[in-house]
C-alpha cells in the first residue's frame, strides 16, 4: 500500500484543510505513515501569513529534497496559501516538487498524486469546493470543525489571506446543518465553526436567501447531541445584535470570543483598514460582557506596524490593560508582499518591534495569569480529551471558557465533566473531578 504524510502549518481553517487533503487520499487508497520516514508521498500544507512560517517550510523541503535524492519515486506536493502566493515560482525554488496546489484546489489533489500519473504541476485559484463536501479523516472524535465560509473580503493592510484564499463565499446554511447532523449523530459534542471572518457569514446569499450568523448559531444549538458550539474568528466591525443575543440565547454556544483586536491605536487601525477604532472596540467588549456572563474573550494583536509610535504602542497596552483579556496572540508585523503595507513607508526597525513585543508579552500573561487564578475554587464543565500531554496519570479537557484544564478523575474522552479548579498557570488550570455532568 503506498503511504503519505501530511505535515500542516498554519490556522485552523488549514487544519481542516488537511482533514480533506488526508480523507482524499485514503479514498484513493493510500494509507496514513506515521512519519515522513517510509511515506510515498509527502504533502505539505502551509501558510504564508508571516515570514516565519515561510522560512519554518524552506527547512522542512530542504529535508524533503533530500529525501527525494534517495528515494526518486517519492511524491512531493506544497499545498496551502505559501503554495498559492508562490505559484509557478514554487518550482524555481523547490525544484523537485512534483505537485503544487492552493487551497481552492484540494478536490483534485487526488487525480494528480493518487492515480500516479501525469500530473499538472500547479493547480491555483479555483477556490470552487467547500472542503465541507470532500471525504474526510477527522482528527478527534468528539470535536470538530465545520467550515462555513472561505475567503475574505476585508482589506486589512498587512494581511495576505484575501490575496491567497479569494473572495468570501459563504456556504449554503442546509449544507452546514446537514454537515453538522451527520458529525453529531458519528458522536461529536463540539463543532468550532470555521470562516476568515464568520460574522459576515450570509452576506453573499443575500439575493435568494435572508440570513445571518446569528440564526445559523441558533440552528447549530438546535441540532441534538451537540453540547458546545464555537466560532472563529470573527471581525469586530461585523459582530452584530443579533449574535450577541444568539450567543446569550443558546446554551450550546460556549461563554467564548476570540476577537482579534491588532491595535489599541485607533489612528493604526485606520491605517490597518480595520475600519473600527479603538472606542468602537471597547462598546463590543462592554456589550458581549453585558450580555454574557463569565465571558473569556481572547484576540490577537500586532506590534511594529508601519508607522506605529511609541505613542500608539502605549495605547495598545492601555487597551489590553482595559479589557483584561483571557489569552492573546502577539505578533511582530511581517510585511507580505503584495499587501497595501509592505509598501508603505515608515517600517518600523526590528529592535523596536522585538523591544515592544516583549513588552506586551509581559503584559498579556500577567493578566492572562490573573484573569486563570480568578478560576480557583469554582467548578468549570470540562469536555474531556484523553490523558493529560504531560502526566499520563492526568486527564486533559477544555472548559467551556476554552482554557485546557489537567485534572484527577476517571471519566473518558468524550465525557462532560464537572472538575473543581485548585491551581492555575496563565495558560492552564489544574483541578480534580467532582461529579459527571451527563453521560
Ligand atoms: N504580520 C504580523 N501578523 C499578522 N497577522 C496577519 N497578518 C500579519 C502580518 N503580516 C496576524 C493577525 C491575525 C492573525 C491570524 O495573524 O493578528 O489576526
Ligand atoms: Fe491560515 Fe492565513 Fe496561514 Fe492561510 S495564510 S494557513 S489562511 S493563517
């Protein structure tokens, strides 16, 4: 049996990606390897939102170069948005890539490296399937994702995603309740539902269809057997009343937002085209906490982009200082080219960038440490996982306020549970089981 693997960079929209890049291949009848040692065909599914990722990939082809120096049978194929920002050019760097594709293109994965024969060598740009509609390895039983957009038609400066991923389509809401149907009824409690910004969900249906996000989160808690609804990741400028109201409404859908703020500068997010500002920011927090109790709110924030003064950066702490988040992802700006920003004047130099991301840092997980503490002593509905990653004697689940919890007990994965908190990290809580929630 030939064997792959798949190796993935990247969000959780490309996670997902990889579930259909390894359910295709299996329908062709090839099989998982458990490392790159012993596959017939190495798949990489990758990412380009930052440098990082790019060069992090440049080490892992290097590898798979010499692999193929070996073994000349081995199939090479770069999927992903670095392979779509990249194309024809992929082939010019990585010669002995045989396949390149981007992230519209899975569906042919399979004509091109399961039949084994003449393959085009990049496929770009289509973007005509839901990854929803394809054959699918799941990668945990009790969770999944649910994918209910691709695209995006925001225009943030620094950001290339609308450039790799094309404009926002968004899927038809019976095809999202029947996905969601068949997961709960395979044993599935938890759904994350998956968009480059989920609360603009509906907008392209409009001629023939009157929806939006809100009712779709009513539909998805009506489904039996799911327990826990998620989404990710919404855009402030489109979190509107009635999914506020639909988050306090559904007990399914988790007391959880991760809303990605990037600055506390309103004159940066001008210039980002985030097209909120700082105030707007802060009436959203006040209004979701309002209308959620015990919400945890997470984002992501961007330090040194171009143009940001000290000035600025200080009003970005002030506004993290304010909300009191409960986790946040920090990046250093990473200009993509072909953004609106990587040409802009006024980049800032790397020392400061590095000086202010270790500063907000500090920030971040003294109060992400404060916000867990606060958790001691109460008792959190934990979805169990499996054993703990660190102590196999330990079991490890997530609250519904998405903080991971390493607890004593005896439930199994799969099971809802109560566990009392006793200690906590800033990104972890530790507790012991108390009594099962449901079966
Ligand atoms: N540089 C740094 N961070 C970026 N992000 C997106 N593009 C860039 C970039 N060019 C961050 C944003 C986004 C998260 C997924 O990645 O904070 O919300
Ligand atoms: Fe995800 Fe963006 Fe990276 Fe693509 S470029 S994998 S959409 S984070």
């Amino acid at each position: 049996m030939r064997r792959y693997h798949v190796t993935t960079f990247g969000c959780q929209m490309n996670a997902h990606d990889s579930e259909r890049i390894k359910g295709m291949l299996e329908s062709l009848g090839l099989g998982e390897a458990p490392s790159q040692e012993g596959a017939d065909v190495l798949v990489f599914n990758t990412c380009t939102i930052r440098e990082k990722p790019d060069t992090k990939l440049a080490a892992y082809l290097g590898d798979a170069g010499a692999r193929k120096r070996q073994n000349p049978e081995l199939v090479v194929a770069v999927g992903g948005c670095y392979a779509e920002a990249q194309q024809e050019r992929l082939f010019e760097l990585y010669p002995y890539v045989d396949v390149a594709f981007g992230p519209g293109s899975i569906p042919h994965l399979g004509e091109w490296i399961g039949a084994g024969g003449e393959a085009p060598r990049g496929r770009f740009g289509t973007h005509e399937h839901f990854a929803g509609d394809l054959p699918m390895h799941r990668e945990r039983r009790f969770s999944a994702w649910v994918q209910v957009s691709m695209g995006c038609n925001s225009k943030c400066a620094y950001c290339i995603v609308p450039a790799v991923r094309g404009r926002e389509q968004s899927r038809r809401p019976g095809e999202i309740l029947a996905e969601v149907t068949r997961l709960a009824a395979d044993g599935v409690r938890e759904i994350t539902l998956l968009g480059q910004n989920v609360n603009s969900w509906g907008r392209d249906l409009r001629s023939n269809l009157d929806t939006e996000f809100g009712e779709l989160l009513r539909a998805c808690d009506a489904v039996e057997g799911i327990e826990r609804i998620r989404f990710t990741s919404p855009h402030p400028k489109d979190f509107r009343e009635p999914v506020v109201t639909a988050m306090a409404d559904c007990a399914a859908v988790c007391e959880h937002v991760h809303l990605p703020v990037q600055s506390g500068s309103s004159r940066i997010l001008k210039a980002m085209r985030r097209t909120y500002d700082a105030e707007r920011y802060l009436r959203l927090v006040a209004r979701l906490r309002d209308a959620i109790p015990d919400l945890a709110l997470g984002t992501d924030v961007i330090v040194g982009f171009p143009g940001e003064t000290e000035a600025d950066f200080m009003q970005t702490l002030a506004l993290v200082e304010e909300v009191r988040f409960d986790s946040a992802y920090t990046f250093i700006y990473s200009p993509r080219q072909g953004t609106e920003a990587a040409t802009m004047a006024e980049q800032v130099a790397d020392e400061v960038k590095h000086d202010r991301l270790e500063r907000l840092v500090d920030v971040v997980q003294r109060i992400a440490a404060e916000r867990n503490a606060e958790r001691i002593g109460r008792i959190e509905e934990v979805l169990v996982e499996g054993a703990s990653r660190t102590d196999a004697s330990v079991l490890r689940g997530r609250t519904r306020r998405n903080t991971t919890v390493n607890f004593a007990g005896t439930a199994e994965p799969g099971e809802l549970v109560d566990v009392e908190i006793e200690a906590s990290s800033s990104t972890t809580l530790r507790g012991a089981q108390r009594t099962a929630v449901a079966a």
